[in-house]
C-alpha cells in the first residue's frame, strides 16, 4: 500500500458539511479585536494594548488552526475506520480493507497534532492573562506556574481560582493524559505489545502476562477530541469578557 494514494483534502464546500457537529463551538472559541489605531502610549510601550492586540489575533489564529486540523482528522474519521472490533477470532483489524489502513494512518497523524494544537491553545490563554494584568512573567520553563502564581495577587480572584483547578477538570486531565502519551509514550492508536509490567510474586520470582495488547479506537479518540473542544470553549469563555477589545 502506498499511503499517498489515500491522502486526499476536502472539497471547499465539504468543509463545513464535516465539522457541522462542532461548528457552533468552534465560533465560540474566538475573541474579538480591536481595529483601533495605537495611542502614543501604546507606541511608547505605556500601554498593554498593542500586546493584547497581538496575543489575541495568535488566539484566534490558533483557533483557526484547530478548527482545519480537526476538520482534515474527521473527514478521514468519516471515510470509514471499523476498529471498534479491532480484535477477533485471533485477527487484528478483521473488517479492515486497504483503504481502511489508510484512514486509520490519516486520521491519527491529524488527530496527534490536534492535541498539541489544543494544548498550545491554552497556552495563549496564559499569555493574554499575563499581557492583560501586566504580571511581566517571562516566556520560559513554568510560564504557566509563573502566571498563575503572579496573577493571585492581581485582584482577580474569580480568574485565579478557575485557573488554579483547571489541572483538576476531568476534560482537561483527560486531554493532557491523551496528549502526553501521544507525544512522549506509546501511542495508544498503535497495538502495544501485550507485555505486560513485571510484577515480584511472594517468592521472589517475577511474573509478566502476555495478552493481545491495548489499542484505543478512533472513536474513543474523537469523543475526546469533542471533549477537548467542549473545554477550550469554557475557558475561552471565562476570559472573554477580560481580555476583549471592543471594535
């Protein structure tokens, strides 16, 4: 199988048609900006606003990207991928055809970069709270650490507890898990070797199993890539009032 025979872009006008089911949270997941002309005190660096200005189009231009980047892993998603049954009568993949493969290698190379597109998503949002209270924490290792800790004393308690428990919503533990598993571990839309962990018996002696192995479908993926959306439209929501620029 070639794998680029398979690779093939939406039709400009299948593009809405495919991301329709989340469409509605997409839009919301943008802020508004200014089209005013800098002050003298933006200029002279007085004023955040240029910053914010700045940050908030990086906002939204991530959004953009997010949105083409889930709309390409659905429209592979959509051509069909019957791993739901991933394993039977000892045969892996025993509905696939050539052309399922295919999908299957698509979807997940769009899919992992969605989860590192969503993640520096919500990494802009730590730069517009950083920018819009003037905290001044450098972009370096623990940003977001740094930015949270700075913007306790910034008398935005409501802004500052919602951050502080982010790490603790289930979505978002959820979506970290998934990500730092597609980035840095085993990749679970990959069949791992069925290897099991040793564990020490009473005796002394070590035991491994050995079974089929572990595989995550496509569909356990996108629900929570639906998740991951659903989240950054709350977050988003909860700065928007904070940080947008009025026309």
């Amino acid at each position: 199988m070639d794998i680029y025979d398979y690779a093939k872009y939406p039709n400009k006008e299948d593009w809405l048609k495919i991301c329709k089911e989340k469409a509605s949270a997409f839009e919301k997941i943008g802020l508004k900006e200014s089209n005013s002309q800098p002050t003298l005190e933006d200029i002279f660096g007085l004023n955040n606003g240029v910053k914010l200005k700045y940050w908030i189009k990086e906002f939204n231009n991530r959004s953009f990207d997010l949105t083409t980047n889930y709309t390409l892993l659905k429209s592979y998603y959509d051509a069909g991928i019957p791993d739901d049954a991933w394993y039977s009568n000892n045969e892996y993949f025993p509905h696939f055809e050539e052309r399922h493969f295919a999908n299957l290698y698509w979807f997940g190379f769009y899919m992992e970069s969605f989860f590192t597109r969503a993640e520096g998503l919500i990494d802009a949002i730590y730069h517009l709270v950083n920018v819009k209270y003037n905290l001044e924490i450098k972009e370096a290792s623990g940003f977001r650490a740094n930015v949270l800790a700075a913007l306790q004393t910034a008398d935005d308690k409501t802004l500052y507890d919602y951050l502080s428990t982010l790490p603790k919503n289930k979505k978002f533990k959820k979506m970290n898990d998934y990500r730092n598993n597609l980035v840095h571990n085993f990749r679970r839309n990959q069949i791992d070797s069925g290897i099991g962990n040793p564990r020490k018996q009473a005796d002394g002696s070590i035991v491994r199993t050995l079974s089929v192995g572990n595989y995550t479908t496509s569909t356990e993926f996108l629900n929570v890539i639906h998740e991951t959306i659903d989240l950054l439209v709350e977050i988003t929501d909860k700065i928007r009032n904070k940080v947008d620029q009025s026309e």
